[in-house]
C-alpha cells in the first residue's frame, strides 16, 4: 500500500461540513470496536487485518478516509 496523505478528525469534519463527500472505512480492531461507543454514521465497518484485500470493492467515486485507534 503506498503513503497516502493524513489529516485529521477536524479536517475531515471541517471538509464534510463544507459540503465534501467521503467514503468513511472504519479499520480498528473487533475489540475497539465492540468497546467503543463512537460509531460513524455511514462509516464502512473493515477490519485492518482485511483492508488490503478489501480495497478493490470500496466505492471509487469519493475519497475514502480511514480511522483507527
């Protein structure tokens, strides 16, 4: 996978605000995710360990950002 570029939570908030459409893929671990009680609406649920494998059928028409913890 090559180095894509980073920004964070409060650019990718301040670009959705202003009207920028993100596909939103949620990589944390089975565990982070059970636990936490922070869930993106529309985010796309993909576990790291899969991404790669993943990748040819995530939406090509928006950026995709990725979180984690």
């Amino acid at each position: 996978m090559t180095d894509a570029p980073r920004i964070t939570a409060q650019e990718l908030n301040r670009r959705i605000i202003a009207g920028n459409d993100f596909t939103i893929i949620d990589v944390r671990n089975p565990q982070a995710w059970a636990e936490s009680d922070v869930k993106l609406p529309r985010a796309i649920r993909v576990p790291f360990d899969t991404f790669e494998q993943t990748m040819p059928d995530l939406p090509r028409e928006t950026p995709i950002a990725t979180y984690c913890t």
